[in-house]
C-alpha cells in the first residue's frame, strides 16, 4: 500500500497542531493530548482509513515513550515525529508485508520504528525552538516602540510559519517517500539480519530509559527506591494491573501523609491550629 | 477601588493556557507567553500607555516552568498588579518578580513529576489497556478525561492565584503542602514501578546449559531468563531501569547519551548472543 500527497499532507498538518512543546494549539491540547502515539494513532488510522489497526500499531511505540518529561526544554525525543511519521510508516510496513498488525513481528517493527524517528523529532523541536528567536526578537523590537498587540502576532500567527517550515513540509515529504521506501523493507532489511535485530533489541531497551527519565524524578534518596522495586513486583510478581496498583500506592501514600501531619502538628503544637489547604 | 473584570481575567487564564509554549525559544521560554497573558489585565488597570508600557516591563524578565501547574504563578501575578493599581504597599518589580523566580524551579519540580511524570502516563496506561485490539475507547477515554481534568485544575489554581495572590505562595511551599505533596510522591514511586513491571519487557536468550529429556533422552536448553525470572520476576528488565536511573541521576548522563548508550548495547548484546528477538517474516 502507498500513502497519497494528500494523506500525507494531513499527517504533516496534524504534526503542526501536535508538534512538543510549542505546538501550535498549545500545551494541554497539542503537546500532552495529540501529540503523544496513542492519541495520535485514531487520526492517523481515520486519515489512513484503518483505525483499528493504526491504534494497535501504535500501541509498542506509546509504550516507548510512555514517561517522557522535558525538564527545562530539553527533549530526550520530540514524539510529533513518532506519531505522524512513525506510526504511518509502520502501518504501511506491516500491511505490505502482510504481518499480522497485533502480532510479534509487527510490534517489533513498530518499536523499532519508534526508536528511530524519535531523534527526527528531536531535530525539530530545537529546529522550531531556534526559529522562533526570530519572531521574539523581532517582537521585542515592536515593544520598544509601545507596539502591544505584536505579542498576538508572536504568540500566534508567526510560529505557525516556523511550523510550516519545520513540521509541515517534512512530515508531509518524509511520509510520502518513506511508504514508497518502506514497501522493499522485507528484502532490504530482513529480520534474521543481525543489525535488524539490534533495532528490534532497541525497541525493548528504550522504554527502560523512559521509566528511568520518570523515576529520576520521583525520586530523592537512594531509599526511595524501595517503593519502586515494591510496585515493580506488584505488577510483575503478583500481576496486578495499574489500576490496582495504583489503589495499593495510594494506601501507602495516605499512611505517609498521616505521619507527615502528625509530625508537623507536633513540630507546631501550641501555635494556633492552621486551616486546611 | 480598582477591580479587574471577570471578562479580562478570562482572557487572560485562556491567553496562558494556549499561548505559554507557543513561541518557545530556549533564549526566553516563556516570557511571551507570559505578557500575554498579562497585557489585557494592564491595560485594563491602568489608563495611559505610557503607564501601561511601564508596567507590562514588569514581566520582561525570563520565565519557565511546568506550565500548566504554572497557571497559579499568572492568577497570584493578576491579583498582585490589581493590588499595586490600588496602591497597596511594598509590591513593586522587584517583589513581582521575586515572587515568579521563588516559585517557577517547585512548580516546574511539581509538575514535570506529578503531572506530567505520574498523571499522563498513568492515564495513558489506562488508555492501553482499553485500547487492546484496536478499540477506539482507548484514545478517546484519554482526549476526555485529560482534557477536562487538566483544564478545570488549570482554571482553578489560576483563579485561586489570583484570589489569595501573595498569601498563595505558602500554599505552594508551606509545610502542609509539602507533606501532601511527599505523599503523592510515595504514590508516584509505586505507580512508576508498576509501570515497569506492565509495559517494559527486557530478555536475553543466553542459555546456560543442555539437560537431558528423561524420556526421549533429547537435549533441551536452560535458558537463563527462566531461571532469572525463577529468582524475582522480570529482575533484568528492573537491572536496566535501574542502571539507566542511576546514570542519569547519580553520573549526570543526558537522557540522549543514555540513549545512544542503549543503541550500543543492543548491537554489542545481539552480536554477543546476549539478546534475541528471534522474530521473523
């Protein structure tokens, strides 16, 4: 199967109103809501016309990059890449080679595609983060001048110009002769071949750095650990889901507060009772 | 008495909440964003330009943090400035920005690890679960309940920002707080460990030595996963979280060389027979 100009069109838009940081319809709805995979997976299988596989294709790359946090702007991987150049390619992969889209080798493929692209979306976000300092200095110019409503334009119209340039016209190129690449991927990359299965190795060795992004910052002291391996084995050894796990760690964290509070109203007995927050 | 109108404080919190990250540069992050959001509430305060140029100067200065949880430092900021309009003592430039500098390194610490590092992705994990053989309630369960939760926290603290304005920031860095805050934490470390265990899966194929099946007398491979996991569960794959924890936190090492570090181990483990997908067409 191909992917047309203009399905490849719609992805590189999507990949403007998604892309990190400063994606052009904001943080909680661009970056934190279309731009991760799993979101992403149910515009890219309606453009595609196959939602449900596009969803479980979409499924081992989500999980790559489940716990991905940019402390102070700095992106490990930006996911705008992962989701509308990643899981469209791996879709057209896995359907060209008549892979089972649920099954083991489509995964594989999937997570490995993943884990490639990723440092394509890095490239782009410090792309959009460095033009963007056009648009700010040219507005700190205006400023100068009492110009006020130049922060509407720098807020708003003028990054979608940068998104053009960075997000639009590669996403939309890289689609489009990236399906036409990836229809030989059986016979220029097979399975058994030792690099391809370092990439697939990959697949499975990144979301460890993702949980470890994750961890670093929950916790402070080597001790904290406990409560980790403790809730690894919950899910692993016992089995539990995330859910349950999650109503087990909340009876730890409720246990925690009550002490922490007995012993702040101990500190500050005899000084007038404080209201709760 | 000077009072900003409901109409501009709105305009204002959805200005922030669109606009924090939209034209990110690395030079000011957030700085545009934030006089922004704070433009509508000037000129409404004050009545010349010239006055108003002044003040908007107020938020020159760089600022970043996580910035939805930021939304309080933008509502404490709007009821400071009506506070200074009506001539209230001891809140100048200075005391503004002291204010946004003392809190944007929590917030950001509060929000990168709760919001962004527990929430989202314990949302997600929810998300996958529903989204098994492709059904749709996966993503949309996520779009909704995301969506509604985050944007009504977002208008609430913004709107307590500005309510308590000052008198916010104990509620942010008081002991009371922290104590909450330590415990959501204790909640955080269980969930990031059960996520391991669900959603990272990392085997070697080494085999150890052959047995000998006792009744057809055929060889069969000990493999060193079984006995690993014999011995604690999925141990290898929390080794790897651990290792890669440990250089990131305690050696320093960027998230992209720990990458690249994987990207090595995973060519030298497959030619070392250590790792095998054992996958094919």
């Amino acid at each position: 199967m191909s992917i047309s100009w203009l399905q490849a069109g719609l992805l590189g838009f999507m990949s403007v109103l998604a892309a990190s940081t400063p994606a052009a319809l904001g943080t909680t709805v661009g970056n934190y809501t279309l731009n991760r995979p799993l979101v992403a997976s149910l515009f890219v299988g309606l453009i595609l016309g196959d939602v449900p596989g596009a969803i479980t294709i979409a499924i081992p790359m989500q999980i790559i990059y489940i716990a991905l946090v940019t402390p102070g702007g700095t992106v490990a991987a930006d996911l705008r890449a992962v989701s509308y150049i990643g899981i469209p390619l791996a879709y057209v992969t896995c359907v060209s080679q008549g892979l089972d889209l649920a099954g083991a080798e489509a995964q594989g493929i999937a997570g490995a595609l993943g884990a490639l692209v990723g440092t394509v979306g890095t490239v782009m976000f410090y792309g959009t983060a460095m033009m963007n300092l056009f648009w700010q200095h040219y507005g700190w110019a205006r400023l100068d001048k009492g110009d006020f409503n130049v922060l509407t334009k720098v807020e708003v119209f003028l990054p979608i110009v940068t998104h053009i340039v960075i997000s639009f016209i590669p996403v939309t190129i890289l689609v489009y002769y990236g399906a036409g690449a990836v229809e030989n991927f059986k016979s220029a990359l097979p399975m058994e071949a030792w690099y391809m299965k370092a990439l697939f190795t990959l697949g499975s060795l990144l979301p460890a750095v993702g949980i470890a992004i994750l961890l670093k910052s929950v916790i402070n002291k080597t001790t904290d650990l406990i409560y980790f391996v403790g809730g690894f084995a919950l899910a692993k050894s016992l089995g539990l889901s995330l859910l349950a796990a999650t109503a087990i760690g909340g009876m730890f964290a409720f246990v925690n507060f009550q002490i922490a509070m007995a012993s702040y109203k101990g500190a500050s007995s005899g000084a007038d009772d404080e209201e709760d927050i | 008495m000077k009072k900003i109108s409901k109409a501009s404080l709105s305009k204002s919190f959805w200005r922030w909440w669109y606009g924090n990250l939209t034209c990110f540069t690395h030079e000011h992050m957030q700085t545009f964003g934030y006089m922004w959001s704070m433009l509508p509430i000037i000129q409404e305060l004050y009545p010349t330009k010239e006055e108003q140029a002044e003040k908007l100067r107020t938020y020159y200065p760089f600022f970043n943090t996580e910035p939805q949880i930021g939304c309080i430092v933008v509502g404490i900021t709007a009821g400071l400035e009506e506070a200074r309009a009506n001539g209230a003592e001891g809140i100048d430039d200075e005391m503004i920005n002291g204010i946004r500098a003392g809190l944007m390194g929590p917030l950001a610490g509060i929000g990168d690890s709760l919001i962004v590092g527990t929430y989202i992705p314990v949302l997600l994990g929810i998300a996958l679960g529903l989204s098994e053989g492709g059904s749709v309630l996966g993503p949309i369960f996520y779009i909704i309940v995301w969506n509604i939760t985050s944007i009504w926290f977002q208008k609430f603290i913004y709107d307590k920002g500005y309510e308590l304005g000052g008198n916010a920031v104990e509620m942010i860095v008081g002991e009371q707080a922290m104590a909450f805050r330590e415990s959501i934490i204790v909640l955080g470390r269980i969930i990031v460990g059960a996520m391991a265990g669900s959603w990272v899966s990392i085997n070697t194929s080494v085999i150890l030595t052959y047995g000998l099946d006792p009744e057809t007398g055929d060889k069969i491979p000990v493999f060193l996963q079984e006995k690993l996991d014999g011995a604690f569960p999925g141990v290898l794959t929390m080794v790897f979280v651990l290792l890669c924890w440990w250089l990131m936190s305690k050696k320093k090492v960027s998230p992209v060389k720990v990458m690249l570090l994987m990207v090595i181990l995973a060519f030298v483990g497959v030619l070392i027979g250590f790792f095998d997908p054992g996958l094919s067409y």
